[in-house]
C-alpha cells in the first residue's frame, strides 16, 4: 500500500467516520437528489430544496458507510478468504467517486436550458478522470490479488 492509503485505513473512532462521510458524501447525495426528484415534481425553492437534500444526506452517507465497512470487516474475517485484499480506503476510490457525482450534479442541478459549453467541459475532464482513476483502481488492486511471482506449488518443488 502507498503511504497515504496506510495512513487513511490506521484512522479509528470518529476519525473514521469522518473518513466515511467525506468518501460517500457525494454519491449518498446524488442518491438523495434522485429519491428527491421522484417525490416533487419540480424544485419549488431551489436553495432550499438543496438544503434540505445536502441535510439529509449525512445520515445517509453514515448508514451506507458503516455498512460497508461492517461488509468489508466481516469479509476479512472470513477463513475461506483469498489473501491479499486491497485496503478499505483508497484516496482513488474517493477521488473517483466524487469525479462521477460532481458530473451527475452538474446535470441534475443545473437546468438544460443553461448549460454552457464551460459545463460540459467540466463534466467531460471529470468524466475522464474518473475513467482514468478507474483504470489505476484496477491496476492497483491487481496488485493484491493476483498470484505472488515467488510462490511455487509443492508439485513444482
């Protein structure tokens, strides 16, 4: 694991949690705009609807990441498990996650008819960064679940 990766999984306590809000505050959020969404029509005050949606997504996001967390645990507690699992916490994994929402906030919170070529610059780098970071998620955690080069079965032997 890289330094920062270490450093983000030794974290315990409330440090943690804050960890967990700041990881999927995003993605909780726009979940939070669509179930929004679905239940009113349109926006009636937009700033207050947006409060009130960025309110409610705090206690969501603990939900979601204590549960994965309690997922995440329980699974390397597992006997039967394969070795070598990447870390909880990735600073790619948030950097990804918050790419992704910031593209799918910009399109749900602003209207169609004021979005400018600037905005759709924006979600198309975020969008390409998020492919990019991705990409590097799986070259990273390949790291921990492919076969060691040093091991060699005892047939080999």
């Amino acid at each position: 694991m890289d330094r920062l990766d270490t450093w983000l999984n030794a974290q315990r306590g409330w440090r943690r949690l804050l960890l967990m809000i700041a990881t999927w505050y995003g993605s909780t959020l726009v979940l939070c705009r669509g179930v929004w969404g679905l239940s009113t029509s349109e926006f009636t005050l937009p700033t207050l609807d947006a409060i009130v949606i960025a309110v409610i997504a705090v206690p969501g996001t603990v939900c979601i990441g204590l549960a994965l967390a309690a997922n995440y645990a329980r699974s390397t507690r597992n006997a039967r498990r394969k070795k070598g699992q990447p870390p909880f916490f990735m600073w790619r994994m948030t950097v990804a996650q918050w790419l992704l929402s910031f593209a799918l906030l910009t399109t749900v919170f602003i209207p169609l008819y004021s979005h400018h070529k600037t905005v759709f610059a924006l979600q198309m780098i975020s969008l390409a960064g998020f492919y990019l970071l991705i990409l590097e998620i799986r070259r990273y955690t390949d790291r921990f679940t492919r076969p060691r080069a040093d091991y060699l079965p005892q047939s080999m032997i």
